[in-house]
C-alpha cells in the first residue's frame, strides 16, 4: 500500500476545511464538541454518499460489476453531489447530537465546505482529468479568415505560449498539445467565492447555505460544460449539470417554503418560469456547443460560452429572488 | 419526590452539574440544599470532573478518529486515472488458458542450420505441419502458436477492450531467426506488403522490423550478418540479436556505445541482426519506465513514435534460449484506441513476467503479424490481425523451418 498523491490532495484538502469549520464554528459560538462531531461523520459520509452517487449514476455498470464493486475506490469514481450531500446529513446529525441549529450550522459549513471543494477540485489535474478544450483552439484560429475559420473563436493570437502553462493550461501528454486547466478555474472560482462569502453580512440563519449552493450549481453548470475529459455523461448531457438544476430547483422550493409573509401565486409562478427559463438557455447553450443545433453552427465557441455565462448568472437570479424574500 | 438531572456546558467547556425540579417545589429543594452534607458535595465535584474528563476524552478520540480517516484517504482514494493498469485476459488459442502463457518447447532434435545469407530463405512449410484452426505450427526444428486475446484494461482515457495476437516461437537453432529486406537489397527503396516478403522467406511467423528504409541518415544497420550502416545518433534504443539467437539491447544507442556492445559478446559469436527503433520495453523481467525512455527524450515528431498515444503496437520479445514472442495490439490509427507504449509494455510483462528483453518495434500503421494459412489446401500468408490502415513496409523479422 503506497500514498496516493490523489488521494493526500483530498485528504489535505478536507484537513483545511476542518480547521476552518473550527475557526468558524469557535466564532460563532458553537459547541466545543461541534467540530469533532463534524468531523469524524463528515469524513465518511460524504465519501461513501460521493461513491453510492457514482454507482447509482452508472446503475448498469455498477449491477455488472456486483455490490463489491462499490468498494473498489481506485476503480470509477466519485461524485461530487454525492459528496455534498454526506456533508449535509452530517452536519443534521451533528445538529441533533450537540442539541445546536441545523440551519445556522450550515452556515458555518459554507465557507469551509467551498474551500475544500475548490482546493479538493485542484486533484483533478492530478489524475489526468478536469482539463477542458485545447488553446488553439480558441487563439490561434482567425474567425475572420474565410478559410482559416472553423466557428470555434473570435479571437486570434499569432503566439497562444503565453497560455500554455499553468495555471491556464496543462498539457495533454498523449496529444502534446495544451489545454485549458478548467479544474484550476473551478477551484480558483470556488476559493473567490468562499472569500465572498466569508466577507457577505449574516443573514437569516441558513441564508448563506443557500445562497451558496446555488452559486456551486451555477458553477458546476458553467464549468462542466467547459471540461473535454471523462466526466460522466448521460448521452451528450453531463450527470453534473442535471444534478445542479435539480438542487436550483430544490432551493426556490425551500425559499419559497421559507417565506415569511404570503406571495402572491403569480410571483411564485413567474419565478419558477424564469428558473426553467434561464435551465432552457443553458441546454441552447450547451447544445451549440455540441454543434446539435444546426442553424446555429456559426456561432464560435466564444458566443456559446457568453451565452452559457448568461445563462449561468441568470439561475442564480432566479434563485437569489426567492431567496432574498424569504429574508425579508 | 423525583429529581431531575441535567449537564450544560459553561462557556469555557468546563461543566457544571445542577438538579432541577418541578415548579412549585423550590421550598423542598432549599430544605434539601440545606441537608446537603460534606460527602455530597464531593459526590457532586467527582460528578463533574467524570462529565469533563468524558467529554474531553469523547472529544480526542472522535479527532484521532479523523485523523485515522483522513491518512485512510490519503492511501485508499487513489485517482482511476493513475491506478495501477490492471489486464482481464479472454484466450482464444491451443494451449492457452490463462495469464501468463509459458513459453514454448520443442523436443530436442538435429536440425541443419541455415545460410546467413539473406538470399536463402527458410523451409519450404507443410500443410500437414499447421493446425486446423491456422493458430499453431509445429515441425522437428520450430514450435509456433498463436493466441488470440481480448484484452480489457484502462489506462489514462478510460477503459479499453482490445484485440491482441501473441506469437510464441520456439526454434531449434538460432539461424531460424532472420531478417528479411523488400527486394533483397538494401537499396532498393521500395516497400511491399510484410505478407509478400513473408512468403518469399516462407516464415512460420514474421513481424514487421524498424522500417530502416524509411529514412537513410540514422540508425546503425546489421542485416543477416552484413553491416549496412551506421548513423546512430543516440536518440533511438538498438536491438542487437547476436549469432546464439540472444538479444542484447543498447540504450539511447551511439557508434561508441554500440560497440561497446558488440564487442562484449562473448567469444565466437557474431552480431546478426540489428534494429533501431524501441523502446526497450522490459529488460529482464523490469518494465522500463517509457517516460524516461529514449522516445520521450527525443525531439517532438518522428523519433518518439507518438509513444504516449493509443496505437496499434507490436513488439518482439526473447522469453528464453531460443523462445520468443511476438505481441501484437489492435488499435486505430486516430489514436482513440490502441495502446501507449507504457501500458503495452505493461501488458507483455503481464503475459510473460520473466520476459528477458521486449523490444518495441514499429507500430501504427507498419504493425504486420503474419502467420501461414491452410487456404483450400494451399499454404497463404496473411496478417493476423488486418488493420484497416496498413501500410507497405521495407523489412521484416521471421522465424523459419529448417525441416525439408
């Protein structure tokens, strides 16, 4: 048995989320108990809810293979969903074991847990994985160049080696060529946002949760879509996106649920119009990325991306309404 | 009259134990603090140093508990991406049954050697010598058997399930083992189809060699016994098969260091054959690290054989005195199936673990394994396994009967 530097990432990185959970939960006054329980069923759960996601999510496979299978850590992999949600039925239980808010311990977990998710993220480009689309790509095609144009990108660089290095690019070894390290990207998005979040005011208590998974979502919609490597995929559709709009999906229930003075019916449709709305954009988007939409071949990959951001910012908003009336 | 009992945590962690009742008995209760004596409250001091002592004793196991996980992870959660490559074999052949396969034998038996010369080709072959199925070959002077294998394995673009062919050849003697060149001549630069040149040497087994032809300014060349040339430039491994049969390989191979080699056979024996490709693949048994290797250290292109790609792949492998091996690996020439040459060498240490050396020779579309057909009753060369994008070639390996 030997150190697994994929392995001692995750490790290390979950070590810095428990040391900020106690910075945390010592601030805000928790249980001095609160971190240890945290800890020790946090650790777990989340890595066998990560793996019972990926099983269930590959169900064919995982049923050929027999229940061992489920085990077999170094073969297949983890979800990250999965994850999330082993986090939040530990801290449920810890709420209950210590006698302290389910809600305002969730809060507590926010920062932290979106530390550890974007430095635990970093690993990807460890094991080969959370690369996305080669530079050239995007820089050294001339969209404006009727014969050099492929519809990939608008822009043109003569010279794309300012790019072809971390923390933009990693190489691809069995290509040689560069690119784009979208697992840095989602990392570096999560710590930017994880400092947000540290600095946001407090609100009502599991405020920040909320708001914090939906950016997570949005993010993971976004970011997905930008990686080429071998993410699951259900067809062309990637499981992590549709895992992402069920959980937007379950936030405006819970903010609706949440609201403390009556709306009226109209507001609750409007905005569930909007979510489905801005998820319809994301699937455009994804779709001309695909090139599946064929009217709409043209587009480079840049507009695709706009969009896709569009889109991205767009089921944040349509949370973030709800969300902010559930506060009010 | 019941008491209740109940523990809360002051701020600084430490404990307090305090007895509560139900409203209305606070008289009671004051008589009863009153009654208090000396034993009970050191009953109620040991109480509260138990509670403490507990918690913080619950607190260090659960942190120790953590941090055994958190070291579980950091060796268990290994990457998919970097896990050891694991091969499930499926055999197809005469003998084969399971990982690794065993070399061939072959009753020991006089047989006349052949001329160095690389215008004599081997014996002609007899039908009666060839198996129903066309997988095995067998006379007094050689033992040939081809394996059919589906392998299933992942390496670093996921899981792969391919076809590979094992040839494992036993000679008698070591002239069987022979080179052959398109036309015969060196300088003729013209290249023909492996099978065609397998059937002008009437070859029990051949394999495509390092395609010498291709470019006329490297490599150092011995055919059959005559040196052709010698531009080794000290970016490519040499294979030197030596007059025993034996092979010997030079790394990141230059004129010096060349012969050196050549010069430490041992005494009587001659260098026969030569070729200028690899990697060397395994060596006595190790797998070489590829990512060191002469290909990866050569300059982008052309010498390094586009070695961490999956693509077709073949390799000939000495498994003992006079035993070898060639493996072959299916694969597509856009590189979305096929092997690298880490995960092929892989692979032969898989099938043979005492392998003494694998040499890699010229894959992709040059990969040629030709076997004898029983065609209607007539004896056809043909590949064993067609890749659809095969290509004429300048030169082979073969190994041939001596049995007239």
């Amino acid at each position: 048995m030997q150190l697994q530097p994929y392995g001692v990432w995750l490790a290390a990185a979950s070590l810095i989320g428990i040391l900020l959970f106690a910075v945390q939960s010592g601030k805000q006054g928790f249980k001095k108990e609160t971190v240890s329980w945290m800890a020790v069923t946090a650790i777990p759960l989340s890595v066998l809810f990560s793996r019972l996601l990926y099983c269930l999510c590959r169900l064919p496979w995982f049923l050929e293979q027999g229940p061992v299978w489920f085990f077999h850590f170094t073969d297949g992999g983890f979800m990250m969903f999965g994850a999330f949600a082993g986090i939040l039925l530990s801290a449920w239980l810890t709420a209950k074991i210590t006698g302290q808010s389910f809600a305002r311990m969730l809060d507590a977990l926010s920062v932290p847990a979106l530390v550890t998710y974007g430095v635990g993220r970093i690993a990807d480009l460890i094991a080969g994985q959370g690369y996305g689309w080669p530079i050239d790509d995007w820089f050294s095609v001339d969209a404006f160049d009727p014969e050099e144009y492929t519809g990939m990108s608008f822009f043109h660089l003569e010279d794309a080696s300012f790019f072809e290095g971390l923390p933009f690019s990693v190489e691809d070894a069995y290509y040689g060529n560069y690119r784009w390290a979208v697992a840095l990207f989602i990392g570096a998005a999560a710590l930017v946002f994880a400092f947000v979040l540290w600095r946001m005011r407090t609100r009502r208590d599991g405020s920040r949760a909320i708001m914090t998974t939906a950016v997570l979502c949005a993010l993971t919609v976004l970011m997905e879509s930008m990686r080429q490597d071998d993410l699951m995929r259900w067809g062309v559709v990637r499981v992590s996106q549709i895992l992402s709009a069920v959980v937007l999906a379950a936030l405006l229930v819970i903010c609706q649920l949440r609201m403390q003075r009556p709306v009226k019916k109209s507001v609750i449709i409007v905005e569930w119009i909007s979510l489905l709305l801005s998820m319809g954009l994301v699937m455009v988007a994804e779709f001309m990325l695909e090139k599946k939409i064929v009217f709409l071949d043209f587009v480079p990959m840049d507009g695709c991306y706009l969009l896709m951001i569009i889109a991205c910012v767009w089921l944040v908003l349509s949370v973030r309404t709800a969300w902010k009336k559930q506060d009010a | 009259m019941s008491v209740h009992r109940s523990r809360k945590p002051e701020p600084t962690g430490l404990c307090i134990e305090t007895r509560t009742e139900p409203t209305g008995m606070a008289e009671n209760t004051l008589v009863r603090l009153m009654q208090w004596n000396l034993h009970d409250i050191i009953r109620l001091y040991i109480d509260q140093m138990e509670g403490c002592a507990y918690r913080m004793k619950a607190n260090v196991i659960r942190y120790v508990i953590t941090c055994l996980m958190l070291l579980a992870m950091a060796f268990l959660i290994s990457s998919p991406a970097l896990a050891e490559t694991e091969f499930t074999h499926s055999f197809e052949g005469p003998d084969a049954a399971e990982a690794p396969l065993v070399p061939l034998t072959l009753e020991a038996a006089e047989v006349q050697p052949l001329d160095l010369d690389h215008l004599v080709k081997g014996k002609q072959l007899k039908l009666e010598h060839l198996n129903a199925d066309n997988t095995e070959y067998s006379d007094s002077s050689i033992h040939a058997v081809v394996t059919h294998d589906v392998v299933q394995f992942k390496d670093k673009k996921g899981k792969q399930k391919l076809n590979c062919y094992i040839v494992r050849v036993t000679i008698a003697d070591p002239t069987q083992l022979r080179s052959a060149m398109s036309y015969d001549d060196y300088d003729n630069t013209k290249r023909v189809k492996a099978a065609e040149m397998a059937k002008a040497a009437n070859a029990v087994a051949a394999v495509n060699g390092d395609f010498f032809k291709y470019f006329h300014d490297s490599g150092y060349i011995v055919r059959q016994g005559t040196f052709y040339r010698d531009k080794s430039n000290g970016q490519r491994d040499v294979l030197l098969i030596d007059s025993n049969g034996d092979f010997h390989v030079v790394y990141r191979a230059d004129s010096d260091s060349i012969q050196k080699a050549v010069d430490a056979l041992p005494e009587g024996v001659t260098l026969i054959n030569s070729f200028n490709l690899g990697p060397v693949l395994i060596e006595n048994g190790e797998v070489k690290d590829i990512s060191q290797s002469a290909v990866a250290l050569a300059k982008k292109g052309g010498d390094q054989f586009q070695y961490p790609y999956r693509m077709q792949r073949v390799a000939i492998v000495q498994l003992g005195k006079l035993q070898y091996a060639i493996v072959e690996c299916n694969g597509k020439a856009d590189a979305s199936s096929g092997m690298s040459v880490q995960v092929f060498a892989e692979y032969i240490k898989d099938l043979f673990p005492d392998a003494q050396i694998a040499y890699n020779l010229d894959g992709g579309g040059s990969t040629n394994v030709i076997f004898p057909k029983n065609a209607k009753g007539k004896i056809k060369f043909e590949r064993i396994h067609k890749n659809p994008d095969s290509r004429e070639i300048s030169d082979i390996i073969y190994f041939a009967s001596t049995e007239e």
